[in-house]
C-alpha cells in the first residue's frame, strides 16, 4: 500500500517537483502523509481510487500501475 501511494505521487507529480512524507505516531498507530506538487484526483474519481484496476483517465501516457488501488 505504502509503496502504491509514493509511486502515484511520483507518477503524476510534475518532473523535478517536491515529494514530502511525514510519519508519526499516534494513540490508534502511526499516520502517513504523502503529499506532492501534482493536480490531485478529481473529486468525482474519489469513491474509486480503492478499487482494483481503476485508472482515472486523463489523457496522459504514464506508465500503468500494479492494478491494486490505491
């Protein structure tokens, strides 16, 4: 999951942009934050990016993924 996460947030982040990711622990586990300079999801694709083998379609020519959601 970890690894699904960085690589979209490198994948659609613009060449030579910041790529953050902060760690900490909390009273339930630990919280990751990936965040990154790229355009986001559209919030009408937001109720898919879980599901197998969704892509949004944007157009581009990006390498695909592993096909396990986000």
């Amino acid at each position: 999951m970890l690894f699904n996460l960085v690589d979209n947030a490198a994948k659609f982040a613009p060449a030579g942009s910041g790529l953050h990711i902060e760690v900490s622990h909390t009273e339930i586990g630990i919280q990751i934050v990936v965040s990154d300079e790229g355009p986001g999801i559209d919030p009408a694709a937001l109720a898919h990016v879980f599901d197998k083998f969704y892509r949004v379609q944007v157009g581009d020519r990006r390498r695909a993924g592993t096909g396990l959601g986000l």
